[in-house]
C-alpha cells in the first residue's frame, strides 16, 4: 500500500489499544471522535501514523458484527505487517482496500478474529 496523505483528529483518550506485533514492531490504536482509528506503528526507532475507517456494515459482512473496532482494526495492522514494512501502508484507508492489495485478508481476518482474544 503506498503512502497517502496523513490526516489525525481529536482521539478520544478513554479507548486506547496497544499491541506489540512482532520482536520490533508496536502498534497503538486509539479511536476518533469521527468514527475512525487512529493506527501508530513503531518498528525500529521509526513511527508511522495512519487513519483508518470501518466501512458501516464491514464487520457484519466479515461475520463479526460484534466486533470491537479497535481489535478489529489492530488484528487488521497485524496482517498487513506481517506482509510489508509500516513506511509502505497507506495513510489513510478504510479495511476493505486492504483486500485490493492482499487478496487473502477476508479470510485471514477471519481466522485471527475467531482464534485471538
């Protein structure tokens, strides 16, 4: 995915989430006052920023309706590390164009969804 302009709004401070996702890489998702993520990434002394959108109903249509945004865009960045470096990934996207790029995320969402707590 590459690089778009980067956009931040006000995050609420009440939800937060970090992960750490591989040996070198953080990740901190924290959600927007206008429905969006914010996503930092942190891999090897370099930070990225990225804003993502759920698109309404994209859960659902996953098979998860239920799902917390925030994991379900943190599981979402776990893929998509696991697959190019964080200076590469858009930033700004909704999760459904991550399937543009990697034809196996629906299935792969899925599967991390239903394993992952």
């Amino acid at each position: 995915m590459a690089p778009a302009d980067a956009g931040v709004t006000r995050a609420l401070g009440s939800t937060t989430s970090t992960a750490t996702i591989a040996p070198m890489d953080e990740i901190s998702v924290v959600a927007q006052s206008d429905g969006t993520y914010r996503v930092d990434v942190e891999r090897g002394g370099t930070t990225t920023t990225h804003i993502v959108a759920i698109p309404t109903g994209y859960a659902a249509a996953l098979g998860f309706g239920d799902v917390d945004g925030e994991r379900l865009v943190r599981e979402s960045f776990a893929f998509v590390l696991e697959n190019e470096p964080p200076t590469s990934i858009l930033r700004r996207f909704r999760l459904d164009q991550i399937a543009d790029y990697f034809p196996d995320y629906p299935a792969a969402i899925r599967r991390r969804l239903e394993t992952r707590d």
